[in-house]
C-alpha cells in the first residue's frame, strides 16, 4: 500500500495532507500561486515529501479538490463565452424562470448573464418535444453565427437548441461545424451536459460550464505536466460537487460538476469528525480568502440537492430561494457561499456604500495593494470608532497611496483637511458656526480640522495616483 495525497487550492492558501500506509498524516500550507496554481502544489508536495522521507513517486493516490472554477465564476475571470440557441431564444438567461430572491426588493439586480448578448446567436431550427423535426437545421445561418462569435475572439462557445434532450442531432452537427472551424475552441453541448427537459437550466447549466472549461483545461493540464515532471506517476482525481471523485480528463470536459469540488469535500471530513466524536447535528464552516462556505449535517447525514445557484449574493442549494444566481442543475451537497473572504477587496460604489468582494487579494498580502487602482485591506473589519467619525466628515478621496503597511490608509494616505470639501471656513456670527457652537462636542468636531494623526505625512515617498468612488479601498 502506498501514500495518498489529498490536496486542496484555493484563491488564498494551498493545503496538503500526506497520508503513509501506516495511517501518519503530514500537513503542508503554502500560499497559492494564482498565475498558476500548479506551482504551489508541486511547492507543498516537494516539501512533505522530503518531511516523509519519501520519493514523489511513492504516492499512489493524489485526490484534489479546488476552487478555481468557483473563483473563476464570482470573479468574473472566465472565458470570453459565446451561445449558439434556437431562433426566438436569445434573451433565455435573463428571463429565466421569472423568480426573484427578493421579489419584493425593488433594488435587486440579478447577476449579469456570464455571456454578453452580443455574443449570443440565433440559428434557425426547431425540435419539438418528441425529437421531431419542425424546421430543420439552416446551415447557412448556423455558418454565419459561428463566425460572428469566432470574428469577436470568443475562447469558449455552448450550443443549446430547443429541445435537443430528445433529439441532439442539430446541436451534434453545429458542433461538427465549429469544430471543423476551429479545432482548439472549447465546445459544450448541452445535450451532452444535461440531456433534460426544461431550456432554461440545461442552457444556465451548459453555458456556466462553457464559461470554466478554458479556465480549468489550462489548470489541469499545467498541473499534470508538472506531475509529471516531479515524476509522480499517480492519477489525478477531481473532486466532484456530489462528494464523488472523476478523472482530470472528465473534469477538463465537464467542470460545472466540480464547481463546489473543494467545500464538498470539507464537507465530508466534518462529517466523518462528527461521528468520530458522535455530534449527530453538525454545523460545517469553510472560511477562505475569495469566499466563506457553510453546509449542515443532520443526523450524520449529509445535504444534498440537485440543483443550485451560484454567482449571486449568496450561492446555494435552491430548495427555498430561486433566482440569485446562475442556476446550475447537476448534483451537489447542498452548500451555503458568499462571495466574501478574508482577502476579499472593499470597494465603494458611486452611492458611497462599502462593497466587500467578491473580488480577492488572493495570495497578495492583505496589507498590500494589488494595483495602484485596488488596493487591498488588512482585515474584513470597520476602522476603530474614532477613525469611523473622521471618516464620516471626510470628502470623497481624491488620491490613494500604494504603499505597504497596516498605516497606509490610516496615518499617511488621509487627504488634507485643506481639500476642498473636508473643512468649511466660516465667521464668527455665520450660522454655520452658531451651529458648532450650539451643537453636540461630536457635531462641533466634525467643524474642525482633522487631527494631526490622519494628516499626510511626508515619510511616505510611495506615489499617489487618481481614483474614484468605485475604486477599492483600505481600512
């Protein structure tokens, strides 16, 4: 019996555990390398297997769970996607199901559909529900979608026809074309994906999957390449949403089943530990940098569902709650995300509200920034109540420093209180000033210049750029 390696990456942190035949675990952290993640795994497995004494090509078993997809789609860092659909359903996704998380809500907006209408084609055929022809496939419009979408750069392209569960004969010959047009082209076809009734989640389903396939075809291959190089000969497991495992060649054509691949699987530890330590009733809680997870375990038993959303503010299993996210009809433990971590980037929007995520500092220390436009916070937390006065009476900043340091933000990238806007000069018998002086002490200081301790101080030799109230942030 030889060692297994369990290996989890996400946005922030890479985890390792080294399990030898004798039963003793080994654990690795190191911080995730985002250009590519690959990297950090051969990092952690080159250490723990000098830690065990052990060669690379001792391990027998390497099972991997991650959240790159599930980043990839609460970033809006996948693919450049387009959608080939029947003629008359070109507006699918934002239509839906006509259910809104918040009907009553009348500032609620659903996320935006991960593919632009302008990359979305129509093409002239129709099934009906019985696989029976209704009109049949027109080649020529079929051709010239296809080019529009190759002429606009897409990477990644879903064909979902109208009924196409009972009969994928269309979508199997547009396929055959883009192919023939574009060898290398990432291509779904949703009779493949979910050969099921009802367009709207087999199109939600095939196109989220489109959207990752680039971005995890790329991960993986870059992974096993350096395997290989490592000389680990083991295979590749994929963690699944379900709990199941699947091949990296299955989860390179099929990764919408492996969007929630690393939550599920800490899902099923916590499990295991609850009946190590009979708690029946088990709460699990996976905190990470890009996002916070929960799921609940009853009885020793694990949530499952067959569908769920993702992208909205809040991902989860759809039992209760439609219309958040991107609708995702495959299994899954049924697991409760929101896109916000401990590295996750505070940003204002043009009202002047704080927005925290769902974009992530990744492995970038939180005290830096990532840009000169996003900068990062330390922590996920308000500035001290002394601070959040002043903060209150400041104007809208005008510059930001990117200099490192918890002290950024606080002691040297204030604005000065000369900035128009942040003091109001005003005489003695002004009303302003008979205001000040009838009003409470904290009213009366917000009249008066900013102390000394968030005023800019010349130590900081870091440049300073332009930004405005939609940038990021630092408290």
């Amino acid at each position: 019996m030889s060692h297994r390696l369990g290996v989890d990456v996400g946005g922030t942190f890479t985890d390792l555990v080294l399990v030898s035949p004798g039963g003793v675990a080994r654990t690795r952290k190191v911080l995730s390398t985002t250009a590519n993640y690959a990297e950090a795994i051969v990092t952690g497995v080159r250490e723990l297997a000098i830690q065990a004494g052990i060669a690379a090509r001792d391990i027998g078993e390497i099972i991997h769970g991650t959240t790159v997809a599930t980043n990839a789609i609460l970033e809006r860092r996948g693919a450049r996607t387009g959608l080939l659909t029947t003629e008359g359903f070109r507006d699918l996704l934002e239509i839906g199901r006509l259910r809104l998380s918040r009907l009553y809500d009348l500032d609620f907006e659903r996320p935006a559909p991960l593919v632009p209408r302008r990359w979305r084609r129509e093409i002239r055929e129709r099934m009906n529900h019985r696989g029976e022809v209704v009109t049949p496939l027109d080649r020529d419009s079929a051709a010239a979608a296809i080019d529009r979408l190759l002429d606009e750069g897409v990477e990644s392209i879903a064909v979902c026809f109208l009924h196409a569960y009972a009969n994928p004969a269309h979508e199997a010959q547009v396929g055959a074309m883009i192919r023939e047009r574009a060898p290398g082209m990432a291509l779904t076809l949703s009779s493949e994906i979910l050969p099921e009734m009802r367009e709207f989640e087999r199109t939600s389903t095939a196109v989220t999957n489109a959207y990752v396939m680039p971005v995890m075809g790329r991960y993986l291959a870059s992974l096993e390449d350096e395997l290989r190089k490592l000389e680990a000969p083991a295979p590749l497991l994929i963690m699944q949403s379900n709990g199941g495992v699947m091949t990296a060649e299955g989860g390179r054509r099929r990764p919408v089943h492996v969007i929630e691949s690393g939550p599920a699987a800490g899902v099923i530890a916590t499990a295991a530990l609850a009946r190590a330590i009979a708690a029946p009733n088990t709460l699990s809680i996976d905190m990470g940098g890009t996002t916070a997870k929960a799921s609940i375990i009853e009885g020793y038993e694990i949530k499952r569902t067959g569908e769920f959303e993702i992208g909205g503010t809040m991902s989860q299993g759809s039992r209760l709650n439609k219309g958040g996210g991107f609708l995702l009809r495959v299994p899954a433990i049924d697991i409760a995300e929101v896109g916000a971590g401990g590295g996750s980037i505070v940003s204002v929007d043009g009202a002047g509200a704080l927005h925290v995520g769902p974009r992530s500092a990744g492995a970038v220390s939180a005290c830096r920034a990532v840009s000169a436009s996003t900068p990062t916070r330390p922590a996920a937390r308000s500035p001290p109540r002394s601070r959040r006065r002043w903060a209150s009476t400041w104007p809208t900043p005008r510059t930001a420093c990117t200099c490192s340091g918890a002290r950024a933000w606080r002691a040297r990238c204030a604005p000065s209180p000369s900035s128009a806007g942040a003091t109001r000069a005003t005489s003695p018998s002004s009303p302003s000033a008979a205001m000040a002086r009838s009003s409470p002490p904290r009213w009366r200081a917000r009249s008066r210049s900013a102390p000394s301790s968030f005023r800019p101080r010349p130590a900081c030799s870091a440049p300073s750029v332009s930004w405005r109230p939609s940038s990021s942030i630092t408290w």
